[in-house]
C-alpha cells in the first residue's frame, strides 16, 4: 500500500511537469491541495467506517502502471462489444484514461457543448472553474482526493438551457491491462443548463491476460440547474480481474429531476457512491440499483440524499441477487438539513441470498434535523418466498423455472426504471441469460 502510494506521488510530479502553463492554475491548485490530502490519508482500511466491509488492500497491493505509463493498441472492433446496439448515440471512449477521438462518436451538435475535460479547462475555463471539485468533496474522502488530484481527463458535457439532447451520451471507460496491469482515473463535468434534458449512460470495461488486473477510478460532478432533467445509467459488467471505485456527486437547483440507475452484474471488488444534494426547491432525486453477482465478487453501494432546502422528494430503491461467495454492501442515508420542511424521503434495501456463503451487510440511516416530514426506511434480506414457488409450481412450472421467474421479476423493479429502451432489453437478456445458468 506504501509503495503504491509513494509511486502515485511520484507520477504526481511527472503529472505537473507536463502541464506547462496551466500547473498555475486555479483547477491545478486544486489538484496539488487534494494530492497533498491523499498523502496525509493514505488508501482507506477497514478500521475506516466507510469502508469497513470493503478491503481494499487487496487492489492496492498491485504494481500498477500509472496513467502517463500505460500504452495502448485498441481498436473500434475491441471496442465493440461495449457499446449499446441498435441505438444512436455520442460516444466518448477513454483508453487507460486518456480520451480516443480515434474511438469516439460525437453526433449531437445543436444545444450542447461536449469535449473531453483535458479540452475544457482551457476552451470552457469559466465554467469548469466554477463548478470542478465544488461537489464532490474530496478533503476528508482519500478515493475522491486521489482522482481529483489526477484529474487530467474525462467528459465535459454541457447542456444549454432549454435544449433537449434525444441522442444519449455513453461515456465507456477502457482499461487496457493486457500489458500490465493499469491504474486508470477518469472525471467527468456534466452540467445542465435552465430546462435541459439529457440521458447519460456510464460503463467501466477492463481488458486483461495473465495475472494483471485493472483498477479504475471514475469520478462524475453533475449540475442540474432549475426544472433541468438527467437519465443517469451506470452498467457494471466487467471481468473478475478488475477493480473499480466510483462516485457520482450532484447538486440540483429548484425543480430539477434525476433519476439514476446502477446496475452491477459482475466484477471484481466494486464501489460505487451516490450522493445528491437538493439545493433547490421541489427538487425530485431518486436513485435505483441493482447487484447480481457470483463468484467472489464484492459490491459495495453507498448514497446519500442530502435535503438542504424544503418541498424536496428523494425515493430510493436498490436490490440485490447474491450467489456463491459474493458480498453485497448497502449503506443509505437520508440527510434532512434544519430548513428542509415538508420533506419526502423514502429509502429501501431487499435483498435475496441464493448461496448460504453468500453475504449481504445493510445499512439504511436517517439523520432528520427538521420536524414537519415524512421519511422512511428499511431493509429485508433472507430466501425467496416459498409460497410464490408453490404457487408458480402449481401452475404448471418445474422448480428451476419457478425461482428463475421470481428472480427475474424482483430485478425488473429496478430494470424497468431505464427509459433507454436498447439499454433496458440488452441488460434484461444478460439477466435472464445469467439466471439460467444459475438454476440449470
């Protein structure tokens, strides 16, 4: 862990050598105050509250090549199984961290300025300085300190007010450890303007052979400014050698709508954090997750609803499939601030143990500092029902046919929530796919 930690100080220096007239800007003395943190915090351990279900030690014990060090060879056909069929849409391919346009599709041109961030901070410096690292704090979060300190790439998309984006935007993050095995930052600066629509789908795919593994780190700000509106897709479906720790942060002006849904069907160690924070009146956030994982695989799901004002809605829905030896992590909490009145807040967690050696730790929280609301909370874990399997046995459906019937209805809860109609039927066949080999 030290001498992974030495190595990122020291891919720092080389970092700010090679950014010529911008090391002195305002964007990289934010990056020197959160490499500086880093090295005061160092990885979290599981003595830290946060993590303490999830050891990354494992992942931080690797020899890593860095981002100025890792080469690649990829090519649109390597590419293609990530992409979404049968659906137009701007594609911004980042390769070890580094933006293709080789890789990348870009069609919407009307109402919307999208370019990768290491492009940003010099063509569009006004905003990025206004909106980088002012949502996810990174002074007391070592993972959100480490990718801001390295935050040389990413997506930088920004909506204009009124304009309705059709095309979706997948930002694919590629981690090409076929060489070695490759530490790959990425952050992303997603803003919408007054009235904006727009639909964004994230993916993490890694590429390896032998023992290397891939570790990817994807940090996303979002700004949602009044009545805007976002669809926030995030598909985890990578290999078992791959490691990935992500967040996204956003922060919602008055009547603002996201809705996001993560989806993780497989990996390797898997964080993901949510936070959203309603700044503005009426603002609605609701957030829906999925895991179905196998194998040894640990997902861990941290979100945060903060209700900074009054009048705000959040709704909250993860579900969770665990087989074999997997572990799923659920940490919710609902914040309600003192001048957060006539909140609704609305959190649940069900989960569904297929292996007895499978694991599930749950932790819904509420911390409600205003007295005019209403927030609820609550979690279950255990087997499927077995009066559903009677009753779909009786009717004529053998056991295996019984169960994976079940399963697939409790994960289209959270399926159904993706209004991207290519995603939702590409995510349900994998589902279904994988729910029948599970039970045959």
């Amino acid at each position: 862990m030290v001498e992974f930690q030495s190595k990122l100080e020291q891919e720092f220096s080389l970092v700010e050598r090679s950014l010529n007239g911008q090391a002195k800007s305002p964007i990289h003395a934010i990056r020197k105050q959160a490499m500086a943190r880093f090295a005061e915090l160092g990885f979290p351990t599981i003595r830290h509250e946060e993590w303490k279900y999830t050891n990354l030690m494992p992942i931080v014990k690797q020899d890593y090549a860095l981002t100025l060090q890792a080469a690649s060879s990829l090519t649109k056909a390597d590419i293609e199984p990530f992409l979404i069929p049968d659906v137009e849409a701007n594609v911004l391919v980042f390769v070890n961290g580094s933006y293709s346009a080789a890789l990348s599709t870009i069609i919407s041109d009307k109402g919307v300025e999208v370019m990768p961030l290491a492009e940003a901070f010099t063509k569009k410096t006004a905003v990025v300085e206004k909106h980088f690292a002012q949502y996810a704090a990174w002074q007391n979060d070592a993972m959100l300190a480490l990718n801001t300190a390295f935050s040389l790439n990413g997506a930088y998309i920004e909506v204009a007010n009124s304009a309705v984006i059709e095309e979706p935007f997948h930002l694919l993050f590629v981690n090409d450890s076929r060489q070695q095995s490759t530490f790959a930052p990425a952050r992303n600066l997603i803003v919408l303007g007054v009235n904006a629509e727009a639909t964004i789908v994230e993916s993490a795919h890694t590429l390896v052979s032998g023992e290397n593994v891939g570790f990817t780190n994807v940090v996303s700000e979002v700004v949602l400014a009044e009545n805007a509106r976002l669809q926030h897709y995030k598909i985890q479906n990578d290999v078992t050698q791959s490691h990935f720790v992500g967040a996204l942060h956003a922060h919602q002006e008055a009547t603002s709508i996201l809705n996001t849904v993560v989806v993780t069907l497989s990996g390797g160690i898997v964080r993901n954090n949510l936070n959203a924070v309603l700044a503005g009146k009426a603002a609605d956030t609701h957030f829906y997750g999925l895991y179905l994982v196998n194998g040894k695989t640990l997902v861990d799901n941290h979100t945060l609803a903060d209700h900074a004002v009054a009048h705000c809605t959040s709704n909250e829905l993860y579900k969770g499939i665990m087989d074999d030896r997997s572990t799923g992590v659920f940490n919710g909490k609902i914040m309600v601030r003192p001048d957060a009145q006539k909140t609704l807040a609305y959190q649940s967690n069900r989960n569904i143990l297929m292996s007895p050696n499978a694991t599930v730790n749950t932790k819904p929280q509420l911390e409600i500092f205003a007295d005019d609301v209403k927030c609820s909370h609550g979690c279950t874990s255990g087997q499927l029902d077995d009066e559903a399997l009677f009753y779909l046995r009786a009717r004529g459906l053998d056991r295996e046919q019984a169960r994976a019937l079940l399963l697939y209805a409790f994960a289209g809860e959270i399926t159904e929530k993706i209004e991207l109609e290519p995603l939702r039927e590409r995510l349900e066949s994998i589902i279904a796919e994988r729910l029948h080999q599970e039970l045959v």
